[in-house]
C-alpha cells in the first residue's frame, strides 16, 4: 500500500500553503485572487449561489443521532478529545470568506465559514512531536488524509447559518484552497499519525487498478498550483466511470451510490435543525 500512498515533504506542504495566498480568504477580507480555470456560477443574487450545489462521491449517512454525536481525536495525541456538539461549538470562534472550487472547476464565491482554526484542536488534544499527518473519518464511510502543516478549519456555520445537510451538517473540514473533493463532510473523528494512512481515495484507487500518478497528481494540486486540468479530468473520469459501474452491477453496495446528486439527506435524531431537510439539493 506504501507505494500507492502520495506523499509530500513537510517543505512541500509548506510551500504549496505559500503558493495558495491570494487563493484564499483573509478573514472578511476574502481572497483576492481567482482560480483561472473555474467556471464561476453568477453572483450571490442568483438561487444557484445561495444554494452552494453539493457533490459527493460516498453516499450521506443514513442516520445521524445528535443525542450520541460526539468530536474525537485519537491516536499520536497526548489529550484524546470527546466533545459534544455544544462542547465543540463553545471553543474559540474562527470565520473567513472563502471561495470553494470543486474538483470540476464549478467556482461559487463568498462564502463566510464559521468554526474552529485547526490550531485550536492542536492546542487542545497536543499530537506527539512524530505526528506529521491527521485522516479525517467521517459519517458515512468517506475518509480524507492531510499533512498537519496544512491550514485547516472545523466548519459549522455557513453565512450565519448552520450548514446543511448536504454539506456536511453538523460539521465538515475546511482545507482553504484545495479541492472540493479533499474537504471531507460529516467529521466524526480525526486520527493522528506519524505517516500517512489509507484514505477512502487512495483504498478505491488500490481497489479498482487506477494509475497511482493521477491520484498523486491531484493529492498535490490546489487552485493555486497551476496544476495541469488533464490530471483533474482523469481522476473525475476514473470516478464517473467506476462508480455508476458499482450503481448498475452492485445496487446494494457500500459504495453503490457515491454521486450524491438527488440522494436524500441525513436523517437527524435529538436535533431538529434540518427536520424538514428533504433532499442533497
């Protein structure tokens, strides 16, 4: 599995966290840049924008019960944490103006993000010396890894509201700057680890013989990279492909339904924050 594993250097993250300034947002001051390539759905005015389209490639979880739902870290940390959602939310308060760009350069602006800097969690739960890399678990089976030296949020609110169902409700990961895809939804727990682990890309990748460079190729671009389009296009068509051929020969499948357009929504238990929510979009 090593070998199918992209990995960068703590210098390489760094300076593709360099090359994204102007990419990302300054607090209310936004970004001041535009990805080139994106195709940008018009202004906040518009019903598209408000409704920010949602796109996933694992399915929602069926079932999410707030009553139980709790914030974990584990592994290379010295300070496990277990929060509940209040306990989560009662943490110090970070907000930015971000821009999101999906892996299909789908562009929408403006978006103010509400959470916890990613600091905070590292203050709070203290990740041994060794840890380089976290994997974000979340409901629903998708998984997402990133280097620590990244600049991360916790998101729970979105333009003053909470987020929604389709989005990740109660709680999704911010990676400013990167991909859609590699900002996981519905964040359970975070590992801690000193290499990279598996995520659900790289496992799926492993599983069907897709070619490792491709997946490298997108682990290491963000908007502001210049990256080539070619290895974006390749990774989406290699999921396109695979996955409605999991939806036509295993309908039942974990992983039968991964393009999450007209799915329904979570179903909330003990929160009735989105009761009425009826479908992804």
């Amino acid at each position: 599995m090593s070998s199918w594993i992209p990995l960068q250097t703590e210098a390489e993250v760094l300076e593709s966290e360099r090359a994204k300034e102007g990419f990302v947002g300054v607090g209310d001051k936004g970004p001041t840049k535009r990805y080139p390539h994106a195709y940008p759905i018009p202004g906040p005015e518009t019903r598209a924008q408000r409704a920010w389209p949602a796109f996933t490639y694992v399915p929602p979880p069926a079932v999410i019960d707030m009553r139980k739902w709790r914030f974990e870290t584990y592994g290379l940390v010295n300070n496990p944490l277990s929060l509940t959602y209040e306990e989560l939310k009662a943490l110090p308060t970070a907000s930015s103006v971000e821009d999101h760009t999906c892996d299909d350069q789908i562009l929408t602006t403006g978006h103010r993000f509400e959470g916890i800097d990613f600091r905070t969690i590292i203050e709070l739960t203290q990740p041994d010396p060794d840890c380089e890399w976290i994997l974000f678990e979340c409901d629903g089976g998708h998984s997402v890894s990133h280097s620590i030296h990244k600049r991360m949020m916790l998101v729970y609110r979105r333009n003053g509201e909470p987020i929604d169902p389709s989005h990740g409700y109660p709680l999704r990961a911010w990676i400013p700057g990167d991909w859609g895809g590699l900002n996981p939804k519905w964040v359970r727990r975070i590992k801690f680890c000193e290499s990279r682990d598996p995520d659900f890309y790289m496992t799926y990748f492993r599983q069907h013989g897709a070619d490792p460079a491709i997946l490298a190729a997108v682990y290491k671009s963000h908007v502001g990279s210049g990256a080539p389009i070619e290895a974006i296009n390749h990774f989406l068509g290699f999921f396109y492909k695979t996955f409605w051929w999991d939806v036509r020969h295993n309908p039942m499948g974990a992983r039968g339904k991964g393009i999450a357009t007209g799915l329904r929504a979570p179903m909330y238990i003990g929160d009735d924050t989105w009761a009425n929510y009826k479908t992804c979009l």
